[in-house]
C-alpha cells in the first residue's frame, strides 16, 4: 500500500487550501451573521459566490472519479480539508452530502431520462437532493424494518410512507428525493426493497417539521416527510424494483470515506485550536501548554488522528483496487473510528478552552454536535460493530493457540 500523494493530489490541494485561507475561512462569520438574520433554512447569498469561484478554480465535483479524475484515495485529502470548515466547504466545491451520494447513484443507475432531468442540475450545483430512508416507527437501522410503501398502478408508482431525519429536504433548493421503501413484501427479504425519484413538487408529499440538532437548526435541515398517495411515473425507478439493497451499499462506500475524512478535518482545526489556547493562556504560573496535563491532551489527539487517517487512507486504497465489496469491513470500520475520535479530540479542546469551548465564539461546539450525529446518520455505531464482528467471527486465522 502506498499513501504518498500523488503529483495531481498534491496540486488539488494546494488549490483547496488557497480557497480555504483565501475565501472560505473569511465567509464562515459573513455566513453566520446571515444565518442569525434571516429564515434558518434560507440560502445564504455568500455560497453562490464560494460555488462561482470553486468552479473558476476547477474544485467542482472533484468526489467523482470519472469527473475529477482523482482516485477515491487522492480524494481523501481534499476531503479532509474541506472538513476544516464543515458546513461551507463542502457545499461550495458541490461535494457536500447528501448530494454527492444521491449524484453517484444517479451516476451508476440512473436512466438517460433521469441524469438529464436531475444529474445534470445537481452536477451544476442548480439544484440539491436527498435521500429518504430513515422512518421514525421503526428501527431503520435494519433496513428490512422499512415500512413505506411502493406500489405498481398502471403506469405509475404509488407511495404511502412517513419518513424522518431527511438532511437536506429544508432548503428550497432541494428538488428531488431519492426514496427507498418495499415494492414487493413477499419477496426474500433483501429483495423486497426498491429506490424511487420522488420530485418535492409531486402531489401529497408533506414536510410536516424541521429537527434540530442538539437544538441547532442546519439551514438544509433534518426533515420529517410525509407521503400520502403520492404518485410517480413507472420511468422514476432506480435500476429495477427490488435493486433498493444492491443500490444502497454500492451509495455508501465512498461517502463514509467521505465523512471520516471530514471529520479528520474538524479534528486537525480543533487540535489546532487547542495549542493555540494551550500557548496563549496562563495559570498558575505558567502557560497551559507548559502543564503535564494539557501536553497529554494534545499528544494523545495527535496520535488519535493519525490512526484514523490512515485506516481511512487504507479503507479509500481498497475501494479504488477492489470496489466497495473489498474493502466491507473497513468501511465499517472508519464509520465507527473517526466520528469516535473526532468527538475526542474536539471534546479535549473544549477542556482547554473552558467556557468558551462551550459557546459560539470559536466552532468547537458545533463540530462536537456534527460529529456525534455523525455516529448516528449512515447507521449507528452498534450496526457498524456487530458487522466487523460478523467479518471477524468468520476470518480464518493461520494459528490460534
């Protein structure tokens, strides 16, 4: 395995990290401010201006292989330095979820009618997307569990469900939904599940409330959607009716590289938050990066990052060789390692900021809040572990004894 970036890695990068210190870093208080001002779901102006210049840089779509041409392994990097700044970076180089896993599933399984009339706006960074699964009566966790219904009428679907916590649904410029409900309950059990595009227009779909997060509002919003008898045409099945799993684990793979690198990110810019406290603050006596105990919190979140950075590198070196299928455990795996870090690292740094960590005056509030969420959204934690433990249960060792 070789993680060296390459020379095109290295030069994408450098672009990014331009943009960051150059354009990014000094929208994040414009963003807030305009936030603070103005519906919580409506589209802040100063991100058309971030998704204009990233175009004229060339840093759009770079999550895409057969766009970018960057490999899932280079692509890491950039990923994580978008991670520095969470909420914006992502959006303004249209690599942000739950768009860039909605556009690969467009990418791999979409018709031509389909990529013309969503692909295409969404590549452009027209319009955005999301992907409702998740259902408040049962435990979505387990997938078979989901309730909604797709049924065949004529020429149409028919969708009966309610669904919950579906990022992305708040913001008007949210178009298009990519629901996953059964299409046929007798069937073997991972057959029974199919995707379908939903368009936000469609007659009886609802969007009955915004949740918050930790009582924060995300201005694409986290939404509970209603769909009563909402009908669509036949040509708006992904792939064929039962594919629902199949589509799933080939959406998953990359965006949970994705995640973790972002959240390897956050981490990196609150350690770096961290020392800079740790420098400029006195008591008694002396500096608090001259005191045992601070030293320990900051070389243990240096070694915490490390780790994950590398099982993400090795999980994105395995998905470009072998596809998502080879790299299952690993996958997993960083789903579980980097948002658990990340929360640590962040929490640490709260600890030497003392109260401020805990307000709005510096970020850290908010990454913690995103990165325990992020121990939730694309399965639990629990889910992820009882998977490696299944992988590890079936290994087959050379000696035990």
């Amino acid at each position: 395995m070789d993680f060296a970036p390459s020379p095109k890695a290295e030069e994408v990068c450098a672009r990014m990290w331009r943009f960051m210190l150059e354009e990014v870093f000094p929208a994040e208080k414009e963003y807030e401010l305009w936030r603070a001002n103005n519906d919580p779901h409506a589209h802040p102006p100063v991100l058309e201006r971030l998704k204009a210049s990233a175009k004229k840089r060339d840093l759009w779509n770079l999550f895409l292989p057969e766009i970018s041409g960057l490999s899932n392994l280079e692509y890491t990097a950039v990923a994580e330095i978008s991670g520095w700044s969470p909420v914006i970076a992502p959006e303004a180089i249209n690599c942000a979820a739950p768009d860039t896993g909605n556009m690969e599933t467009l990418h791999l399984f979409g018709t031509p009618e389909q990529k013309t009339q969503w692909l295409e706006p969404l590549f452009s960074g027209e319009i955005r997307s999301a992907f409702a699964m998740t259902e408040p009566d049962v435990a979505s966790s387990d997938a078979t569990n989901i309730t909604t219904q797709i049924v065949r009428d004529g020429d149409d679907y028919v969708i009966n469900g309610r669904k919950w916590w579906i990022s992305g649904a708040a913001d008007e410029r949210c178009q298009v939904f990519i629901v996953m409900g059964k299409t046929d309950p007798t069937a073997q059990t991972h057959r029974q599940q199919s995707m379908i595009l939903v368009p936000r227009d469609a007659s009886g779909v609802s969007i009955e409330r915004q949740l918050p997060v930790f009582g924060y509002q995300d201005q694409h919003g986290h939404s509970e959607i209603v769909f009563r008898n909402v009908r669509v045409p036949a040509s708006n099945m992904l792939a064929s009716e039962g594919d629902g799993f199949m589509i799933a684990q080939a959406r998953l793979g990359p965006g949970r590289v994705h995640h973790a690198m972002r959240a390897i990110g956050m981490a990196e810019r609150a350690l770096g938050l961290m020392v800079d406290r740790a420098k400029s603050r006195v008591a008694f006596g002396k500096h608090l990066s001259d005191q045992g105990t601070v030293q320990e919190l900051i070389a243990q979140s240096r070694i915490d990052i490390e780790q994950a950075r590398l099982l993400v590198y090795k999980t994105a070196w395995l998905i470009d060789k072998h596809g998502a299928k080879g790299a299952r455990t690993e996958i997993a795996a960083i789903k579980v390692a980097a948002p658990a870090m990340a929360i640590a690292v962040i929490d640490r740094a709260i600890e030497v900021y003392g109260g401020m960590g805990i307000s709005d005056d510096t970020p850290l509030a908010y990454f913690y809040v995103w990165a325990r969420a992020l121990r939730i959204a694309d399965g639990p934690d629990a889910v992820h572990r009882r998977s490696i433990a299944r992988e590890e249960l079936r290994r087959e060792r050379p000696f035990v004894g």
